[in-house]
C-alpha cells in the first residue's frame, strides 16, 4: 500500500493535470483502497476507470472499465484475451491488461495508468469502428 | 475515407512498429489524444513511448 508521502505524490500529479472533479481516491485508509477516474474519449464518450490501490505500487494495480463493454461481436469482454489487451472480469467489470510485468516499476504513478487506459479506451472504440482487434493497434509488449 | 480515429489508429500502429513520422501526445487538459510531428513542441504530455513498449497480454 501506499505511503503518505507517496500518495501525496499521487495527489498532486492529478491535481496539475485532471479537473478536480475528474477523479477521486476511495478508502484510503482501508485495506482496498482505489481511485476512479473519468475519461472521455476523443469521441465524447464517458467512462469510469477504477484502479485498485491495494498493493500499489510495489505490485502491478488492476485496472476496470466500471461497467462490462461488449466487442465488435456483441460478446461480453470478461475474460482474458491477448487480441484484446484484457484479463478475467471481476464485479462485471472489463479488466484491462494495461502494463505487464516486465514494464512494471514501483515509479509508474496512477497518471500514466490513466493515460494507458485513457489509450486503451480509445483503441477500443476504434475497434468496435472497424472490427480489428486491439492487438492490431496496440502492440504486444515484449 | 480514414475518420480522424482510425488514422489515430493507425499512427499509434505505426509507433508499435517504429515507423511512424509522428509522435503521440495526450493533452489533460483538453483529454484528446493528439498527433504531432516527431520534436514539434505543443501542449500535453508525449506518451509515444506507450505505444512502442506495447500493452501486456
């Protein structure tokens, strides 16, 4: 979890970049806290990004779109899948694959994630645009 | 006729692979993605390197 110095660090990289209404930490002194992030898209859309803070930053935090988004298909995306840059859902919610192990360092902060999901989402409309799976634009990490 | 989004697209492809002419950048305080040219100046954080590392599986 956290430390205070650390989540002040947090707190002040949102606030010089995000409206301040525009994200907010949860249960911060509990023993699963989060914070949830608005992101619109290019296209206008809005979603809700909730990443879990519980083990953050020493492990990879997982990220949720706060709602389950279908694919091109129509298929729920609740599991995991490499095309699509996903893991297994939880709460109903579409699980992103945002960084991978190997890319993971205690120094990446809840912006950067934002802004990889923030990329994420709008990789997502483009696929549901035109029917290529993630991957397609979103390379594999190596 | 490519929208906006899908040449988008195709430019973070082309970051992936290394061969584009144009560098990503996220500008917070608009929320869009933009394109630039590669060492042009502008608003927003550059976040190529995103698109080169690649997502996890």
């Amino acid at each position: 979890m956290m430390d205070n110095e650390r989540y002040q660090a947090e707190q002040m990289v949102l606030r010089s970049k995000l409206p301040a209404n525009a994200y907010r930490f949860m249960n911060m002194n509990t023993a699963q806290p989060f914070v949830v992030l608005a992101a619109r898209t290019n296209a206008g859309n809005v979603y809700t990004i909730r990443i879990e803070l519980a083990e953050f930053p020493a492990n990879i935090p997982r990220a949720f779109v706060t709602r389950m988004l279908r694919n091109k298909a129509g298929e729920e995306m609740d599991s995991p899948s490499a095309s699509m840059h996903t893991l297994a859902s939880e709460n109903g919610w579409t699980r992103i694959c945002h960084y991978g192990a190997n890319a993971w360092t205690p120094y990446i902060s809840v912006y950067k994630i934002y802004v990889r999901c923030r990329l994420w989402l709008e990789m997502y409309e483009l696929h549901l645009q035109t029917g290529k799976p993630m991957d397609y634009y979103l390379k594999h990490a190596t | 006729m490519a929208s906006v989004n899908e040449k988008l697209g195709e430019e973070v492809r082309k970051q992936g692979q290394g061969t584009a002419m144009t560098e990503l950048a996220f500008n917070p305080l608009t929320g869009e993605f933009e394109q630039r040219p590669q060492g042009s100046t502008g608003t927003g954080d550059v976040v190529t390197k995103m698109t080169e590392d690649g997502f996890a599986n």
